[in-house]
C-alpha cells in the first residue's frame, strides 16, 4: 500500500454532479473526405441520441484537413440539427482531432465513433453509463467478446486479433480490443492523461489506454455488434508499421519509467468504512509476496544461466559474485515497478544502491556457503555446488524480501489516508 498526496493525483470516483441543460455527453466524429457518409452518419447518430439517450448532448464533427466537401457538409448539418456542431483542423490525424476537440469541450463525458457507424449505436448507453455513474474512468466497445457479433472479413479479424496479442506479450495489455472505433472517457481523466499520449494518428487510442491501464484506472468493456465497413479507406500496411513504432515508443518509456503515472492514480474508494480501516489492514502483503515470489523465480533462473555461463571460464567465487551483482540489478528494478509500485525515475539510484546493500548481504551468504563447501569437500561437483547455492539463495531470499519492504521500498503511515489520498 502506498499514499501518494500530489497535486495531480484524481479524486475518489463519484457520480456526475450534473448541470441542467448543460451537455453531459460529448460524442466527436472525426472525418477525412467523408462527404458522402457523413450527413446519413449525423443524421442517424442524432436521432438515436435523442430518441434513447436521458441527458443532454453534442455531435462534434471534427474534419482533418479534407479536401472535398466535408466541411461544407459538416457546416450544413450544425445549422439545421440541435447539439451539432462542426469544427476544422488544417492537419490530418485521427489522434490529433480527438486530442483537440477533448480539450476544448466542457462535456463531462468524451465519446468519438468511426464515421461508418460499424458499431451497433444501441451500445452507445450501456458503454457511457458506467462513466456517468462513477463506476469507471474509460470504456470501449470491443468486437473480441464472446457475445460480440461481428461481421467482417477473414483479413481484418486475423489483422485485430494479433495486434492485440501483440499488445497483450509486449505491454501486457489487459483490454481486449484496442481499436474498436467506440471509446469513451471521463473529462477531468482525459485532462490529466491527453498530455501524456503523443501519438497523433491511429495508434492514440492503443496509447491512450495503455497509460490509463499502467496507471491503474477502470477501463469498462462493451461487448458490441460490428458490421466492417467494405469501403473502410484505412491504409493498413502504414497503419501497422506506425502502430509497431507507437508499440516499441511506449514500451521503451514505460520500462524506464519516464511517464509519470502516478498523478493518475484514483483513491482506494469513496466508502469511508473502506478508508477508515485500510491503516489497519495489510492488503499489500499478499500481493507483494506473489509478486516478489514471481521475480525471484526469474532473478533465480537469471542467477543460475549467468553463473553456469562465468563458471565454464572461471573459479566459483567471482561466477558467483558476477552472476549475482547482474541478477540482482535487474531483481531490484522488477521488485521497484512490478512487486511494489513504484513509478518513475525518482529515487531510483537511491533503491538500486540500497538493492546492492541487500545484494552484499545475499554475497556473503552464497560466498561463505560456497567456501563452507570448499573446506568440506576438496573438489565439489557442479550439481553439488548448484544445490548448497539454491539453498543459500532461498534464505538470501526470504531476507531480501523482509529488507525491501520494511527499508528499501517501506509503505509510508506518516500520512492519515483521506479522501485526498491515493493509495496503491
């Protein structure tokens, strides 16, 4: 558990304090020379709307640089239908319009759509609700659920599921589908998380979620009903290399922790009982031993091949001092990010060095078992010294993990855990 009292930090979710007659829903259309489906698109969004949705609402058509009538089109449809209006952007962009138009809206929830309308629109209520009600920061229509129905071809199915296998082995991604033209998200979130989200085309949606996901907020899914459009002027190739670049960008920024995410964090709850009690409970522990368990297995593994690999060509002190110092670099780094959730660059020289304190400690253990060894038995089989290292680690283990949470990585009671708070 971890407070965390910043300035950015998110409040406690909590239901829309709505305004009369104010919008409550900001739904963009962001169009490139999309003249002939986009008064048919508008039309039937805005009907829909006011037929099934209970709270006011706007259409923003936000067109990228088209050079047909787009604009024309899009200026027609703000003057003759109520909650329309349109607004032009003299580059293109997919990202970048939504990015813009979120910005400038004083919509309480920010929606955007694909101008083909693929996604059935009676999954425009179920996926806004849950940011309206306070239960979630962002939601998506994703075409991968099992009750998705979905018409599209074998091309394009394949394409979406291994871009988002791609996302779930590089990133670790836990959403489902991340380009699903169908997403929606609370202003004062997209407030905080828009600045952080570079990418201007295609891959800001994957971005987009991404970030909140690491950050750790509520992303809700929709299953939806899907018909692909045949028409779809989506350039697929391009699309996949620029997405592939946005892959690597994010992860190589994610790895050496230079978002700071913590600012997005939500509190434990809005309950009181919830935060009244949490200083007496230890609901950290579980977890960071499952976590500090999983690194280990691997720092363990890690430790193993380096020592087998400087022992082919040296004595067993310097194989295991070497393969030790290397494996504990990388167990102190894991530990920081995955076992007790610290983000960021800030005081991580501080943790490493005091990684290596540890690190000394775990030494002195593995040397004097090995060097017990040597005075036991003059010429020690491998598998013999690989058994007397396992069980020196296993002890240096269960001491890291004491040193680490109560000195290295220590959870902060200083501060009494309030609203304000954001506990991790």
């Amino acid at each position: 558990m971890r407070t965390d009292t910043s300035p950015g930090a998110l409040p406690a979710r909590a239901p829309l304090a709505l305004v009369p007659g104010e919008p409550v829903l900001d739904v963009v259309i962001p169009v490139f020379n999309e003249e002939k489906d986009l008064g048919p698109c508008v039309r039937r969004l805005h009907e829909h709307l006011t037929r099934t949705f209970p709270y006011p609402f706007r259409i923003t058509v936000a067109d990228n640089a088209s050079t047909d009538r787009t604009p024309e089109v899009a200026h027609g449809l703000a003057s003759v239908l109520d909650g329309v209006r349109s607004t032009r952007l003299e580059e293109k962009g997919r990202g970048r319009a939504l990015r813009q138009v979120w910005s400038a809206s004083d919509a309480p929830v920010l929606a955007y759509m694909d101008v083909d309308l693929s996604t059935d629109l009676n999954a425009l209520l179920p996926l806004v609700a849950p940011l309206i009600s306070g239960h979630s920061d962002l939601a998506i229509g994703t075409r991968l659920a099992r009750s998705s129905r979905v018409v599209r071809g074998a091309k394009r199915e394949f394409i979406s599921r291994a871009y988002n296998l791609l996302l779930r082995s590089s990133l670790a991604a836990r959403f489902s589908d991340a380009q699903c033209g169908f997403k929606a998200i609370r202003r004062e979130v997209a407030e905080r998380l828009l600045p952080l989200v570079e990418d201007t085309g295609w891959f800001f949606d994957t971005e987009l979620l991404v970030l909140a996901e690491r950050a750790g907020l509520r992303i809700h899914e929709v299953p939806v009903d899907w018909v692909d459009d045949p028409d779809s002027t989506v350039h697929i190739v391009r699309t996949a290399t620029e997405d592939l670049k946005g892959v690597w960008r994010v992860g190589r920024a994610l790895a050496v922790g230079a978002l700071p995410l913590d600012r997005l964090a939500r509190p434990f709850g809005d309950d009181p009982r919830d935060r009244s009690a949490l200083p007496e409970v230890e609901g950290g522990l579980a977890r960071q031993l499952l976590g500090f368990c999983a690194v280990g297995a691997l720092s363990t593994v890690l430790y193993l091949l380096l020592y087998s690999a400087f022992r082919a060509g040296t004595g067993p002190q310097f194989a295991n001092g070497a393969a030790l110092l290397l494996s504990a670099i990388a167990n102190t780094a894991a530990n920081r990010r995955l076992t007790f959730g610290v983000r960021g660059r800030d005081r991580a020289l501080r943790h490493q060095a005091q990684g290596l304190v540890v690190f000394g400690i775990g030494l002195a253990l593995t040397s004097g078992s090995l060097a017990a060894l040597g005075a036991a038995t003059a010429a020690p089989a491998h598998s013999t010294e690989l058994a007397v290292l396992i069980t020196a680690n296993l002890a240096a283990t269960v001491l890291r993990f004491l040193l680490f949470r109560a000195w290295v990585f220590p959870e902060r009671r200083d501060t009494p855990v309030n609203v304000k708070d954001d506990i991790r």
